[in-house]
C-alpha cells in the first residue's frame, strides 16, 4: 500500500506540473471581462479572429525562423518525454536489484558458499549483481578491501544512472533557452515593425509581442515537468543505489572476521619452492 500511495503521490505531482503550464496558455486567450459582465475590448478580439489569431498561425506566421523554433520546441518536448519513459523503465527496484538474485546470494552466504554467490551474480546481471561481484572477487584481500570495492561500485553504477538521467536534465534545460530564443526574434520583428513606420498598426505589433510571449511559455511547458521528472529519477536512483550498497554490507558483515585458507594447489608449490 505504501508503494501505491508514493505511486499516486508522484502521478498526481506530474499530472499538476504538467496541466499548470498548459492552463496558462490557455489563460492567454480568454476574454477580459470589465464589472458589468461586458467583454473589454471585443471589437480588438473580432479583428484577430478575423486575421488568424490561433496557435496555428502563431506557429507558421512567425516566419522561418520562428517555425524552427518551434519545431525544437516540439522535438524538445518529445525527447524528454522519452527519456523520462526510458528512465522510469530503467530506475525500478526490480530491475536494479532482483529479487531473485538476492534470495539466490542470500542462501549462498548462508551456506557458506561464495563460488555459488558468485554464479548467482552472473546469471543473473544487474546493478546489484555489479556491486557483488565486485566484492566477491576481492575476498581473499581482506574485509577493507572489498568494502572500498563495494564503494567503488557503488559510485560506478550510479555515475552510469546518472548518464541516463542527465538528458532529461538538457530536455529541460533546452526548452527556456529555445523560449528565450523566440522572445528574441518575436520582439526583434516588433522593432521591426516600428521602424518601418508600423507604430500606427496596433494588430501587427501585438501579433508580433504575443509570437513572443508564446515561445515563452511553450519553452516552460517543456522545462517545468521535466525537471521535476528528472528529480523525482534522480533521487529514487540515489535512494536505491544506498539501498543496494546497504544489502551488499549485510552480505558482507559474514566475512569480516573470516581467514581465507590458501587451496590444495598453492600448498604443494609453497612447499616446494621452501624444499
């Protein structure tokens, strides 16, 4: 139950980041209404949607270079929603740290058989499989020393989570800056426009602000959820990566004090090299 309230904790937070920007673009089109009930400005509202106002003629009205804009905007957009897909995929507790692998290494240490633990791990590869085999492989240096292997492992896989992760974090970086880009442009046609003795036309120059305003707010429509996407990966990347590390210390904890005895066939060569 307590997985299914995170689960719709963390839907109900993307779905609210999500609609907020999408709202406010609606918002920019609704009318002005005045204290008597009456909408402000109407005559105005008549002539835009005479000429063309919607977003459609926002986006292919712009001019090329504002339709370039707006088509990184939209391949921004779709990027981030990729990757957040690809790294909600990715970052899962099953995935990263079975449960059959832990149940497998879990009786072999139990049992005493490291060999065993070890054909576990690569059967069965994973993260957590990584962080074991690590340790495992440094069992007969010592306690320390497979404890600086799990840490650096640890430190190893999640730099790889991380790697992943970080196009979420350039999707969101990207869309202000592409907003930020069209703000520009829309607000270098509206000097333009008064520079060519268009001061006159109030239509034009309002048609030209709003271009501006809209790659604006397109770029935080982008930027808004997917930063909150990449925090909410991120931090449940760094929380299992702690939980792996953790597990593979309770592991672990049973060869502390443990001496590794040399094996049949180094006996018989130290013997003969003493002889």
């Amino acid at each position: 139950m307590t997985k299914i309230n995170k689960s719709l904790a963390v839907l109900a937070i993307f779905a609210g980041t999500c609609a907020a920007p999408v709202a406010a673009l609606n918002s920019f089109g609704q009318e002005i209404v005045g204290e008597d009930g009456k909408v402000v400005n109407s005559d105005a509202k008549a002539a835009s949607s005479s000429t063309g106002g919607g977003f459609y003629d926002i986006v292919f009205g712009s001019g090329i270079v504002g339709m370039l804009l707006w088509f990184a905007l939209f391949a921004d957009g779709m990027l981030a929603i990729y990757f957040a897909i690809d790294c909600a995929i990715l970052i899962k507790p099953e995935k990263l740290m079975p449960g059959k692998l832990i149940d497998k290494v879990q009786k072999a240490m139990s049992e005493g058989d490291i060999v065993a633990a070890m054909e576990a791990c690569q059967s069965t590869p994973s993260a957590m499989s990584n962080i074991l085999s690590s340790a495992f492989q440094h069992v007969e240096e010592g306690f320390d020393v497979m404890q600086e292997a799990v840490n650096a492992a640890s430190d190893l896989e999640q730099e790889k989570l991380m790697q992943r992760l970080n196009w979420i974090s350039v999707c969101s970086n990207l869309g202000p800056s592409l907003g930020l880009l069209g703000t520009v442009q829309g607000m270098i046609l509206t000097f333009q426009a008064l520079a060519s003795g268009g001061a006159g036309d109030a239509a034009a120059l309002a048609n030209s602000i709003g271009q501006a305003l809209w790659t604006t707010a397109g770029g935080l429509c982008v930027s808004i959820p997917s930063i909150t996407v990449f925090y909410a990966l991120r931090n449940n990347a760094n929380r299992l990566i702690l939980r792996m590390t953790a597990v593979t210390m309770e592991f672990l904890n049973g060869l502390r004090n443990v001496e590794v005895e040399p094996s049949a066939e180094e006996v018989p060569a130290e013997e003969t090299a003493q002889a």
